[in-house]
C-alpha cells in the first residue's frame, strides 16, 4: 500500500503547530529515522543518545528541540515535545485502508441490530441480537459481536476480534486482530475433589480512545464489570483477568499479565511481560519495569523492579546458590548480632 500524500513545511508547520526554521516551500513525501532518511522525508531527534546522527541525515526537515536548532544542518521544526510533534506528523502520512460504508454479501446481521447507516460490515462478520453500532465505525472480516454488545462511534475492529455478549465499548476505540474481549473470566471452586464453575455475571465496559493490541484478551468480571477508562493503551498478548479496573491513559506493554481484581491506577506503565497478582491496588503514575512482578499493592507513585539482571550463566548458576543461602545466612548474623549486642 502506497500514499501520495505530500506537505510544503510550511504547511506542517501550521498543522502542528511548530516554528518553522527553513524553507517553507520544501515539500515533504513522508517520514524517516535520522540514520535511515533521504531527501524529501521529515525525521525527529527526541533522544540525545542519536544527537550525532544530526549532522550527517539526509532527511530534508528535523523536529528538534530549540537546543538543537544550531545543530540541525537543515531546515527545522522546532518543538517542545519532538516525540509527540512526531506522532502527530506520522497522522499526516498514515497509510489507512480506506472503507466504503455498507454490509458485506457473506455478513451475517441479526435484524435486531441497529448500525448507523455509515457502519462498513466486512466478509463474514456475525453480528448477533441486539447489537449497537454507532455512527463510522468499521468491523473486519470475520469479527464476532455477541447478543447486546454496544459499539460507539468511529470505532475501529481489525479481522476476527471478538466481542462477546454484553461487551460495552465506547467511541474512538481501536481492536486489533484477534483480540477477544468479554471471555469468561478464570473463577472455579474447588469442592475437595473437583473444581466448580463460577459464572461469570459482569461484562467488559471499555471508554473512550482505547487502543487494545492484536491477540489480547480481556475477560469479563464475575460480578461487577472489567473497566478499561478512556484513553488506555494495550500492546499485543496482554491478558487482563476478570474484574480488572485500569485507570485511564495507562500503558499496558506486550506480554504482560494482570491476574484478577486489580485496580490499576491512571498514568501507569506495565513494562513489557510484567506481571501483577490478583486482588490488588496500584497507585497512580506507578512505571513497573519489563519482566517484574508486583506481588502486592504499591500505594505511592514511582519506578518499581523485581527479579535480577542478566549476566553470564556461569555467574548466574553461582549466583543462585547464594540466593538459596540468604534465609541461613540472615538467621546467622541475627545470633551473631544477638551474641555481640552489635546492630
């Protein structure tokens, strides 16, 4: 897929609202990292550790810092924040399949749904009773919405994700292919010889601006609702257990784990395939780092790590010995202390 979308600089300037230091008139065909550009492509420099890849791109235009302009060996668009000014161009030069409104042939539509008119239903979607779908937003190929699930407006499902019954899902909300949201939730009690189910009663309540990552499920709550708020990103295989609240605008990265009954604060960060254990509280603004698990609540905001660096096998299978040690070792120095009347 190929666009031919181009830009003066000048025009970018005013789109995204950045001082122009250059020529206005050069156009722009599309984006590029600084190592890799060529001419007619606008990069970015929001990382210092790259500031030596500025004098030698090939790229025509740079979003940099104001302290970068003198080093900037072109033209410039100066921004506060070169990382989002960035995001915001990469908009301008999206490659968006493009998606006629209407009902595919081999769609599968119970008469009892209501789609605004401007809805697109791909091949072989099944859309059962009951269902809402608000005003532009488009269903993939092979995409599933269970009996009364609710889909707001400019909404966009990539092939086969499903939603099951029930599902409430809010405007502007982004579902990756194959994403499963509303399954039910891992709840059984064992009776001494044999695990028995527990029905899962609530559903998955989703808001506003919601990117959820290919492959990833979210199940739906016992009894109360899984709440996903607005504006939450979800990167690919996350998995998040029944009864989950996650706090608006939090990142959640690939591979990560939330058990059940968390309650994940606003402006987090999961690192990618971290972990948290069920029945737990996460304060506001908390960064957990990749590969941790958080193993019980975290009350103030912070960067928070478990688990040990890498190093050399040999190192670490020495290592590890001593970990096995710690118990006796501590119990050991409590008696010397103890004998010595030292601390």
């Amino acid at each position: 897929m190929t666009h031919n979308k181009s830009y003066t600089l000048e025009e970018i300037a005013e789109l995204l609202d950045l001082k122009l230091v250059g020529d206005g008139q050069c156009k722009i065909l599309g984006l590029g990292t600084l190592g890799n550009s060529s001419p007619g492509q606008l990069s970015f420099l929001s990382n210092p550790a790259y500031i030596n890849q500025l004098a030698t791109t090939k790229a025509s235009a740079v979003i940099v810092d104001k302290k970068f302009v003198d080093a900037c060996p072109g033209n410039a668009l100066v921004s506060a924040n070169p990382y989002v000014s960035f995001a915001k161009a990469s908009a301008l030069f999206a490659l968006t399949p493009q998606y006629l409104s209407g009902i595919h042939p081999s769609a599968c539509v119970h008469e009892s749904a209501q789609l605004a008119e401007s809805v697109c239903v791909g091949p072989n979607a099944v859309i059962e009773a009951n269902v809402s779908i608000g005003a532009n937003s488009v269903i993939g190929a092979s995409c599933y919405l269970g009996e009364g699930a609710t889909l707001g407006t400019d909404c966009q499902l990539y092939n086969n994700v499903t939603l099951y019954h029930g599902v409430i899902i809010g405007d502007g909300v982004i579902i990756h292919a194959g994403a499963v949201i509303g399954a039910d939730g891992f709840g059984f009690a064992f009776d001494g010889e044999k695990s028995v189910k527990i029905h899962q009663l609530g559903t998955v309540v989703i808001g506003n601006s919601v990117e959820i990552g290919a492959g990833t499920t979210i199940d739906r709550g016992a009894i109360d609702n899984t709440v996903i708020e607005q504006g939450v990103k979800i990167d690919n295989q996350v998995q998040i257990g029944h009864n989950c609240h996650i706090g608006e605008h939090t990142i959640i990265c690939g591979c990560t784990a939330i058990a059940g009954s968390v309650k994940l604060g606003k402006y987090c960060v999961m690192g990618g395939a971290s972990g948290a254990v069920g029945h737990i509280t996460i304060a506001d603004k908390v960064q957990v780092s990749a590969m941790s698990l958080v193993s019980q609540s975290i009350t103030e905001p912070g960067i928070y790590s478990s688990g040990t660096g890498h190093m050399k096998t040999k190192d670490w299978k020495r290592n590890i010995v001593r970990f096995q040690q710690l118990d006796s070792i501590a119990k050991r120095l409590k008696e010397l202390e103890k004998a010595t009347g030292k601390k």
